[in-house]
C-alpha cells in the first residue's frame, strides 16, 4: 500500500480509506478458494484436452480402417460424412504410416506438443 501512495497509484483513494482497503485486502482474498477454482479451470481444460484428443483418434481409427480396405479420400469423407478439406491432413498422415496404422504415432506427428 505504502508503494502505491509513494509511486501515485491510486494516492488520494488510498490516503483516504486506507483502514478500508487494508481490511478489504485481508479478509477478501481467500487462498483456498481460488486455488480450488484453479485446480477447476486446469481440470477442465484437460478434461477438454481429452475429448478432442479421443475425437481425433476415433477419427484417424476409422480412416485407418478405410485405408486398409483401399478407400479413396472421396469415399472416406462421404462415408464418414465428413468434409475432404478436413479429414486430408489425418487421411495423409495415416496413408504415411500403412501398414501399421500405429493411431498414437499418427496422432503425435500431427498433433506433437509444442512448448
């Protein structure tokens, strides 16, 4: 608080109800609480994560299935009923790798983390 007043941040508020934000600085903040809604938002974006992971699997299975069976992208896509544009990259990526059709190592070429 002293460092706010010294460089100008919200000088005159603080001069004048110090008491009140010291005490609404205390008693507000609750660790546990936002910890606790920490933990929820890294749940749920891995819960999240997790789903469309599993998604794009299910996807590249099938079309591995239909590689296998010597199906064209065409008739994959109508098959599935998805778009060409956008079973192409997986369709290509899972035709790399016959005959294994190894679903985590065509997931991780496509999707690999980056950091």
């Amino acid at each position: 608080m002293n460092e706010c007043i010294k460089e100008g941040i919200l000088e005159k508020f603080l001069r004048k109800c110090r008491a009140e934000a010291i005490e609404v600085s205390i008693f507000e903040y609750d660790e546990e609480w936002e910890m606790k809604k920490l933990r929820q938002a890294e749940y749920d974006a891995g819960v999240m994560d997790g789903k469309s992971e599993g998604e794009y699997k299910k996807l590249l299975t099938q079309i591995c299935k239909k590689l296998a069976k010597n199906k064209s992208l065409q008739q994959i896509a109508e098959e599935l009923e998805e778009d060409e544009d956008t079973i192409r990259p997986l369709y290509e990526a899972a035709k790399a790798a016959a005959p294994e059709y190894d679903i985590d190592k065509i997931y991780n070429s496509l999707f690999s983390l980056k950091k």
